[in-house]
C-alpha cells in the first residue's frame, strides 16, 4: 500500500523584534523608559525561540 500527501507549512521571520518608550519611570529613576526586545526563532522553523530584552530608565533634561 502506498499513500501521497502533502503538507503545507507557513513560513515566519527569522527574527521579531520590538522597542517601546513610556513615561511610567519613577521621580528616582527617571520618568522614561525604553524597552526593547529580539527575539531569535527556530532555523528548523519549528515553533522554538530564543529571547532577549534590555529595559532602560534615563531622565530627561
């Protein structure tokens, strides 16, 4: 017996990636944040990543 089928996969980004700024700080930190993050998705396009963020507090003149 022999069976043929064929499967449809979608294709996403190697990588996402995101940067946000607010003004949720405290009067000690600064009241600005900044925000980003990358992450780094699966080269055998499996559902599996890798990630990594970076939060920063600065005050502004």
């Amino acid at each position: 017996m022999k069976s043929d089928f064929t499967v449809n996969v979608d294709k996403y980004p190697r990588f996402n990636s995101y940067l946000v700024e607010d003004n949720r700080g405290s009067r000690f930190t600064g009241k600005s944040r900044v925000y980003g993050s990358i992450e780094i998705n699966s080269p055998e396009q499996v559902k599996r990543t890798m990630s990594r963020g970076k939060q920063e507090l600065f005050k502004l003149p």
